[in-house]
C-alpha cells in the first residue's frame, strides 16, 4: 500500500467512525437544535481541532513505537482488525435503536465560543476516540509513512471531522433533512458496520505482510 492509499483508507475509515451515531453526534445535533446553527457549526469546528489533536498524538505514536520494532506494528494491526470487529458489531446490534433528539427537551444555552468548546473539549475526553485513532493509524499507516504524511494527515483529518459534523449542523437544524436521517439510520448504521468489518478482516489478514 502506497502513502497515497494509506492516507486515503485512514480517511475513509475515520469518515466511517464519525458516521457513528456517539456523544459527539448528539451533541452537535443538540445545539443545531436547541440554540443555533452558528452553536451547532461551532461545535463541529471544536470537533475538528479535537481531530488534530488525536491525528497529531496517533502519528508521533507511530513514529515512536514502530520506527524498529517491526512485531509490534503486526501486533498492533491484528489488535486495530480486531478493534474494528467489534465496532462494526456494536453498530450493527445498535442499527435499530432511535436517536433520540427533542426540539422541545432541549435547554442548552450560551455563545457560539462556548459551543466550540463544549465540542473540543468532548472531543478531547472521549477515551474511545482515542482508541479509534490509535488503532486506524496503527493498522492503515506503512510502518515508515512518507514524511509529507506527517504534514497532510493531521489538516485531512480535521477537513474529514469538522466537515461530517458540519453536515450534521445544517441538516440537523433544519427539520426536513433531520426526519431523512432518522429515518434512514437504519440502513446507515448497517452499511458503515458492513464497511468496518470488512476492514478489520483485511487488516487482521494482512498483518504479517510487510509495508501494508
């Protein structure tokens, strides 16, 4: 696999991830609703430096633990495969459950700023975010990436986050696109936890090929 593709499946990947309906996609739905659309955009640009931050911290990881130690990036891939198994299996078991998003019930309040950093600072405190990143970098990413990877991926990664959750914004601040999406999760869920798995088997059978 090229620099060019790895870059390109870590992006897909985490495009997939941020598909998962979580605390972070409630949240920005949340305040599209409650407060503002300028409240729900500003949550997703805090979402997309929270992005950076993860991209910066899984990169220098790389760097560090499988600059020599060539078992440890197998390992890490068949843990990031296997990660991605379960994932899949818990979006798939989860594709029926509703999304629960009241115009009514919600009561947030507080400036665009504020918004931002509720959104960054949930980011930031997701433990499974961090696992997500780890485990993507560790398992689509050559043991010795291109050093322009290093320069591209972190404002990719922030373009594929703020970007999702931006859409989440405007559609979930404007009643018709919103009932689309409610209705359609479903199907959503189903073919994003397909898409997963079907990474996690690759990656897992393909551990032990050098320069995957």
């Amino acid at each position: 696999m090229t620099g060019l593709t790895a870059v390109f499946a870590v992006l897909v990947a985490l495009w997939l991830g941020a598909m998962i309906p979580g605390p972070s996609f409630v949240l920005v739905a949340r305040n599209a609703i409650g407060v503002s659309r300028r409240a729900g955009l500003a949550t997703a640009l805090g979402m997309g430096v929270g992005g950076i931050f993860f991209g910066g911290v899984a990169l220098a990881g790389l760097y560090t633990l499988l600059q020599s130690v060539e078992w440890l990036y197998i390992g890490l891939k068949v843990a990031g495969g296997a990660y991605l198994l379960f994932v899949a299996s818990k979006i798939w078991r989860g594709a029926g459950s509703p999304i629960t998003v009241d115009d009514a019930g919600v009561t947030l309040s507080g400036s665009v700023r504020r918004s931002f950093w509720i959104g960054l600072s949930t980011q930031l405190s997701n433990p499974k975010t961090a696992i997500w990143y780890g485990s993507i970098f560790a398992a689509l990413l050559p043991q010795h990436p291109p050093l322009w990877c290093y320069f591209a991926l972190p404002p990719l990664v922030f373009i594929v986050e703020c970007g999702w959750y931006t859409i989440v914004a405007l559609c979930f601040s404007s009643r018709g696109p919103r009932e689309v999406y409610l209705h359609a999760k479903q199907w959503v869920d189903r073919i994003a936890a397909v898409a997963i798995a079907a990474l996690g088997l690759r990656l897992m059978l393909n551990a032990s090929k050098a320069g995957i």
